[in-house]
C-alpha cells in the first residue's frame, strides 16, 4: 500500500521549467497579509526543477523522501525528509529528487514586486547523473 | 512503535501562553528576505494554545494528528493532518489538539513591526470540553 501523502499532488508542472513528474499543489496564494505563496511540490524519482533564481529567497520544508538541492559552482547536497533549506536571493540552483526516490518539499516562496522565479536551462541528464552516481 | 514525526519536537512552550503539553521547532528564523517565522507546533491530546491575535495573520498547516480551530463567536472547526488554515489578522482565536490524539502544524507567522502575537486568556477546561465533547 502507498503510504498517503500529506497534502494532494496537485497538477503537473510544466516541461518548460521541469524535468520528469513534478506536481504542484498550491496551498497558499498572495493575499494582503501573506507576501508569498506556499506550495507542496511532489517530485517523482529522477524529477527536478531547471536552474533558476528567485529575486527574494525561498524556503524548502522536506516532509517526505529524498533528493537534492544544488547551488552553481557548489556540490550537490543530499536531502531528506525534515530538512530545511534556506536558498537566498539571486542564487542560481536546482532542486529535486533522488534517482531512486521521490521528494516532496512545501516551498514558501516570496515575492519581490511581481516576480518570484526566474527560469533557466534545465539540469541536463549528464549533470544528474553526476550528482546521482554515487545513490546506494 | 510511535511515528517517526517529520521535524523533530523542540522545547516546551511556555504555559503562561499555552494549556497542556506543547512544544516548538523553530524552523526559519525572521531574515532580510522571510517577515515571518516558521515554527512546527506539536500539541498533544487536550493541549491547545490562550486566545490569542496576530496582528498581520498567520497560517498553519496540520502536518499530522487532528484537532480544532476557533475564532471567537463561532463554532470550533475540526482540523486534521492535510487541512490549511489562514488566521486573519486581529482576530480572537486559539487551536490546539483533540482530546484523544496529538495535532501537529507548521505556523508560518508575519510580523507587522516588532509583533506577532498578543496573548489572551486561556482557554478553560469548561471551553474546551464543550467542543470536544462530542468526539469520536
């Protein structure tokens, strides 16, 4: 039996911005009071974002599997269930899942005037196979 | 074997504010970027938070368990692992566990200057089993 998931999937998320299954569902919107959305986002085994920045930071709550987080020019850091990444503004990165599991990450992602991401090139299959050679 | 709980529990919350046994993990701190804090709130069975008001609202998400929400004049809502809830601002509220299992939610909390919550009173047994008392 599938363990049940804490919050719904939600919808696919585009090819153009993400690699493999990725699913988006939007738990918070911007309102007045809140100056961020909030999002689970669910990663299917070998899923991940494409590189990309976001102009006021972003914070990932891993609340089930595992996978990466990677910053340009640094290694890839494993993550896990329970962690917590704080990415800062203007960073180029990428995160995702393991290749072997899935990751699911609630991301509180803030606004700077009407901008939250900026999409780049995606994680070429090459590079995650770097990252992900060593996966037991 | 008990659950293996995502984040782990952290210190025991001040009973001046607080009615039972509850405890917060401070996840992310307030930043440049993050005008709020995120905390993960664990409440066990019959604990729950005084009354009390944020002055530029706060949003939980219930990562595990089931318990209640009530704002002032209204009926108490059952809340349960997957459920979000947005607190307006300035309004008369409490939460916390069921009578019989644990609650636990990540509080993402904004500040509006300096402050993020203002305390009340608590909330009394004779309250408290008034909305429970028809639990399963």
């Amino acid at each position: 039996m599938e363990k049940q998931e804490i919050f719904a999937k939600g919808q696919a998320l585009p090819k153009d911005w993400f690699s493999g299954e990725a699913f988006l569902n939007l738990l918070i919107a911007r309102d007045e009071n809140n100056d961020f959305t909030i999002g689970s986002v669910s990663f299917e085994a070998k899923a991940r974002t494409n590189w990309h920045t976001h102009p006021k930071g972003q914070i990932l709550l891993v609340i089930e599997g595992n996978g990466y987080y990677q910053e340009k020019g640094k290694a890839a850091q494993p993550i896990k269930k329970g962690d917590v990444i704080t990415i800062p503004e203007n960073i180029k990165h990428w995160h995702g899942a393991s290749a072997k599991n899935k990751m699911v990450h609630l991301a509180v992602t803030n606004y700077k005037d009407e901008i939250q991401v900026t999409w780049l090139e995606p994680v070429t299959d090459e590079d995650y196979q770097v990252v992900t050679q060593n996966e037991l």
